[in-house]
C-alpha cells in the first residue's frame, strides 16, 4: 500500500486517507483508489465503481466523465437509478412517497435508497428517481442532514445511494400545518458516478395543476370558506390523492421534486422574507385584466381557490428573490417542489429574473360627476390603515381622494385612530386626524370637506393597541348635509328609525347600531348616518368594518376547511345591520340605502351575507363588474374583494356605478403603498 501525506478537512478529520492499488485476480487491471470524505461522525461517503460489484473508494476525478478508465479497460459508470435501485434491493423514491400525503414507510430506515442528486442548501440536499406511470407517487425527497459533510461534498448530478430513517416533519408549534416525507439521519452514502443531468418535470407540461379546488374534505356549499370550518385534517384522514381534481394533492404528488417553471407571472408583492407567488404557463382561473388572479366562483358555484398558483420561496444557492409586484413577467426557472410554513412552494435553484414589469401608473376613476343630475351622489370607500394625524401615508391617502378618487360627495373611512394613534393615553377623539386629513385633500384638490364620527370608548373597538380605530364620514356640505333634528349618538347609543310627521328618521343622527350587542365585542360598531340633499331627497349610508380574519390557518393546510377565524362574528355583525336595514325598510320600503366597507370576508362566503339577500344588492354585480375585477386586497395568491358596496332595492332599480382603484395592489411594492386595501367609488341615484 502506498499511502500519500494525509490531508485535514475544516472539522480536523482527515478529508482523504490514503490510496492503494487493488489487484483483480479475474483480469489483469490496477483501480487508482482513495479519497474517503466524512459524511458524519460514524458514516463515510465514498465514491464507488464496480462491474462486479466490488466497492473501493476511487478518485473523484475519475468520475468526471460517465466512465472510469482504468489500465486500458473502460467500464461504464453505474448511473441508471432504476437498476441500481435493483441491484442494491432498495426501495424505489416514488414507493417511498407511496400514493398518500403520510409515507407508507414513515417511522422506518431503510437501506440503498437510490436517486440523483438534483439541489442543495445549507441543511438539506434532494434526491430524484424515475417517474412512476402512478402519478399519485412523487419521484422526489429531500434529505435533511444538517453540519453533514455530504452537503460540502454532493453536488447535482450525483447518483447516490444511502441509509436513511423515513420521517414526516411538522413545526411543533404550527400543528396546523400538513407533514412533510423528508429521509432524516443518512449513512452509508456512496456516489456511484457524477454529472449526469436530471430533467425536470415541466409544469404545464408534463403536469398542469387543477383551477379550482384545493381538496375533497373541504365539504359544504361554500366549499374552502364552508361553516363550520376545522371539521376534518388531512394528515388524519391520509386518503388518497387525486392530483387531477384537488391543487393540494397535485402539488402533494411533486414534492420533492425538480419541476420547471415556464412563463412565470408574479401574483403579488413578495412577503417580508421575500416570498411570491406565481402563475405558470398552464391553465388558470380568475385571471384578471393585471394578470392576478381573483377569487371567483366555479362553474359548479363553490368558490375558486386558485390552487394553481404557488409560491416561490427562497433560492437554494442563498441568493435573494428580486422584488416583484402582480403582473411582473420573470423568465423560465427551476426549483424544488416543498412544503414548509404552511404552503407548498418551489425553492428555485437560484434567483429567478425579472423580464418585465407592469405600468406602475394608475389610472383615476371613470366614475366623475355629473353637473346636471342632482340625484346623483358620488361615494367612495376606503379603509385608511391606521391613520392618525401625524401618519406618514396621511397626504398619501389625501392625494388618492382627491386624483383617483376624484373627492366623491361622501367618503366611507375605516381605521381612523384618535388623536394620539397608538399610544395608549385614553385618548378616543379623532377630530385632529380627520382635520388633517379634510386640509390635505383640500390642498390636493381644492375640495372642502366636513367630517362626522362617534369617539369609541376607550379599548372597545379593536385594532392597533390605543389607536381607537373607528368608521367615519368625510362629505362635502356643498352635495349632502345630515339630516337635521336628531342629536348625534354617544359610543352606547342605539339609533334606530321611525316615522316622523311621515318621514323617515333616526333617533341619533349620525348613530350606531345595537353598539352593545356581543357581535361588536372588542370590534367596531357600524356608523350610520342620514343624509339630505340641497334639493331635499334622502339617503341612509352605513359605514362597516368587521370583525378581523386574524388567526385564520393557511389555506393549504391540515384543518379542512381551512380555520376562517371570526366567521362566526362576521356572520352575527352582518345580521344585526340586516335587521336594522330591514327596520328602514319595514318603514319605508323604496328607502335608499348605502352600505359599505371592509367585511373582511368574500361575498363567495355565502353563509356570512346571507341575511343581505333579499335585502340589499352588491352593487358590483348590479353595476356589471367582470367577477374576477371585484378585488380590493391581495393575499397570498388571491385577489380578493373583503370590502363591499351594497345597495338597496330603491337605488339598484335607478343604476349603479362601481369601480375599484388599485393606487395601492398595483404599486411598485409593499411599501410603496398608503393602505393594504384599494379604495372604491360608486355613483347612485337617491332620487
């Protein structure tokens, strides 16, 4: 034996050991050998060739091509997964990830699991083998092996086999989230030749994802936004996929796996750790004239999930994502397909680039006056994030008032704070914040407002600690006055209406409804108010903001249907206004009502506006708005509508216009914006 100088690695081990030459009594041949790289504490990874099925470490630069040459002899490398999968009598990767989203082999190691290594990262590498003709059973793992030295040592391209213990992952503290089949604590792990190229799984392709669904158990007529909801879990139920029904199962049967994304078209802004979605060059559903995609209703009524679209997570290489925003064209790229934070997602092999971007200009709303119809009233809906009166994105908000909005008779607000905004001091009075933010239109536009509102009490109605958000009106006193006669309402105050000399009124004018019934528990009491104008007709407007979604589980995740937190406070706060409504109409049933604001829910929720129907009409409908152009919010990969219009029979029977204006969703990026919500117009006739 001849033995060369040792040779440390980084951790004081030695990187190689020696190199010998091995006689083969069957022919007359000398194998180099050697090169021995530590994979763990107790495990080598070495580099194997053998006809016969001898091992010997050999040197890695004889496996630089697909064949070792050795005393004259070549044989070739041993690179066909398949049959060295048989060879070794291992378990094939796509029995491994079996038929379900729980591994049949889950809890056991197993040995001379075989596959190409096709990416990397800092904690894990992922293998590949052949496609199954079962479509169900993803031909991709990952291997997690963090501080292994197999991670410094594989590189793509490697056919290797290994030892590994077959485990499902999930946080510990996100229960709700589904398991991910990963093989955890590898041995054994030899290469057994190098550079071979693995082709991806072209998605639109090879594989295009379902539009519609996201899976079988989320039963009941509004589909994923069911009541009730956490009825059944996906790990427990462990069925079988159907990957050409249900997007979680799709998604499911890839994971693991190197797919290639074609014509990407971003479907949002990237998250804080700089996350986003896509759309690939497959089918889809609600696609609107941006190139997002909306929630809309499928053509069997339940609502459209978007399961399609995926999300593209951080690179493997350590590069960052580039910023994005919905619309923006990126180039082909390729990625791993995972599942981690509660979504499945495609880690890209390195950052994906930019081709193109959308028109960042935003064009003002069509909807203008009109100087010769003196029914005609203006109104615009915004939910301003946490204004109070020093907020940096307050002449922000003034400006899209008074350029995109084009400074509507009537403004709906929501998320106004008191004058002190988040600190804590017992402040509730929000005139300084609505002041401010009435001068500043006025210098954007010339247009004097008035304002109305009823201070909270102090810590009652939700949203950022000590802001006291609260709805409110800003209106021009030149287009509409309140109707006089009644005082305005205290924070406790119920107004209700009745007839007075024949006429229709309020008992607090502005007022609130029902302010302490337990639907509006630590949530904001809707603001109504009665309004005149200088030629006499009447018009009720209320002003909502509902109970928020926050603690809602993922969308993919194991609760089906996905947890809807505070559906059912949604649902009691929209029957308490329907009551009240109805009790205006009761009075006087051609009554023209305006209802507006952040539901923070879908009209596809159909359980929690239910007592609307008969009642009210969503004025996006009426006005004949394409469905997947009704949004106001982008999450995740929806566009989606949680803020609302709706109107009477009276005013639905005169015309409606309605438009959204995405100053917001469609700038340059999450910080470019003023609100996380778009605002809205609508011109109606009360006369």
């Amino acid at each position: 034996m001849n033995s060369p100088p040792s040779r440390s690695s980084r951790s004081g081990k030695a990187a190689w050991t020696f190199i010998f030459v091995l006689a083969a009594s069957i022919v007359s041949l000398s194998v180099f050998a050697g090169l021995r790289y530590d994979l763990s504490r107790s495990s080598d990874v070495s580099f194997i060739i053998s006809p016969w099925g001898i091992e010997a470490p050999v040197l890695p630069l004889v496996l630089q091509s697909s064949a070792a040459h050795v005393a004259g002899l070549v044989w070739p490398v041993e690179k066909d997964v398949t049959l060295l999968t048989q060879r070794l009598g291992g378990v094939a990767i796509t029995d491994i990830q079996g038929t379900s989203f729980l591994s049949p082999y889950a809890g056991q190691t197993l040995e001379n699991i075989v596959g190409t290594v096709t990416a990397k990262d800092k904690y894990s590498f992922w293998l590949m083998g052949p496609a199954s003709n079962d479509t169900r059973r993803s031909p991709g793992i990952r291997v997690y092996a963090p501080g292994s030295g197999a991670l410094h040592a594989l590189q793509a391209g490697d056919v290797i086999s290994l030892t590994a213990h077959v485990a499902e992952f999930r946080s510990r503290s996100k229960q709700v989230n589904l398991y991910s089949t990963q093989l955890q604590s590898p041995t054994d792990l030899r290469v057994h030749a190098r550079g071979n190229t693995v082709e991806p799984i072209v998605l639109g392709l090879d594989r295009s994802p379902p539009t519609q669904l996201l899976s079988p158990l989320d039963e009941g007529k509004d589909g994923w936004l069911s009541v009730p909801n956490n009825v059944s879990s996906i790990d427990a139920t462990d069925d079988e996929l159907r990957p050409d029904e249900f997007g979680l199962d799709f998604w499911e049967s890839l994971e693991g796996s190197l797919v290639r994304v074609r014509a990407p078209v971003a479907l949002g802004f990237n998250n804080r750790f700089g996350d986003f979605w896509v759309r690939g060059a497959w089918n889809v559903t609600g696609l609107n004239e941006r190139g997002g995609l909306s929630i809309t209703l499928g053509p069997d009524g339940l609502p459209d999930g978007n399961p399609e679209a995926v999300m593209i997570s951080r690179p493997l290489d350590g590069t960052r994502n580039p910023k994005v925003m919905i619309g923006a064209v990126l180039e082909e790229f390729e990625g791993i397909v995972d599942y981690q934070h509660g979504y499945f997602n495609i880690l890209p092999t390195t950052t994906p680039k930019v081709a193109a971007k959308p028109d960042l200009t935003v064009p003002p709303t069509t909807i203008k006056a009109l100087v010769d119809d003196t029914c005609a009233i203006r109104f615009g809906d915004y939910n301003i994030e946490n204004m109070g009166p020093r907020s940096h994105h307050l002449p922000v908000v003034a400006g899209h008032i008074a350029n995109h909005l084009l400074h509507p008779d009537i403004m709906f607000l929501q998320e106004v704070q008191d004058n002190s905004a988040k600190k804590d001091d017992g402040t509730t009075s929000a005139n300084l914040t609505l002041s401010r933010l009435a001068k500043a239109v006025y210098e954007a536009s010339g247009e004097l407002y008035n304002f109305t509102n009823i201070d909270p009490l102090d810590k009652q109605d939700g949203g950022q600690p000590g802001g006291n958000i609260r709805t409110a009106y800003l209106y021009n006193p030149t287009k509409v006055a309140l109707v006089p006669g009644s005082p305005a309402g205290m924070a406790e105050d119920a107004t209700v209406p009745s007839l007075v000399d024949g006429k229709l009124s309020l008992s607090f004018n502005p007022g609130r409804i029902d302010p302490t019934n337990d639907a509006w528990f630590e949530t904001r009491k809707p603001l109504v108010a009665h309004w005149i104008t200088p030629e006499g007709a009447s018009f009720f407007t209320i002003n909502h903001h509902g109970k928020s979604k926050g603690g809602s589980s993922s969308t993919q995740g194991d609760a089906r249907p996905p947890i809807n937190a505070g559906i059912e406070r949604r649902t009691a706060q929209v029957q308490v206004i329907a009551d009240f409504i109805a009790s205006i109409l009761a009075l006087d049933p051609s009554a023209s009502i305006i209802l507006a604001g952040d539901f923070n829910e879908y009209t596809q929720t159909h359980s929690v506006v239910a007592s609307l129907e008969g009642l009210m009409h969503d004025a996006d409908a009426t006005a004949g708005m394409p469905e997947s152009e009704r949004y106001t919010y982008v999450f995740d990969q929806n566009c989606q509508q949680i803020d609302h219009i709706y109107v009477s029979d009276a005013i639905a029977g005169r015309g409606v216009r309605a438009e959204h204006v995405h100053v917001n969703n469609w700038a340059e990026s999450l910080s470019a914006r003023a609100s996380d919500h778009d605002p809205s117009v609508g011109m109606v006739r009360v006369c």
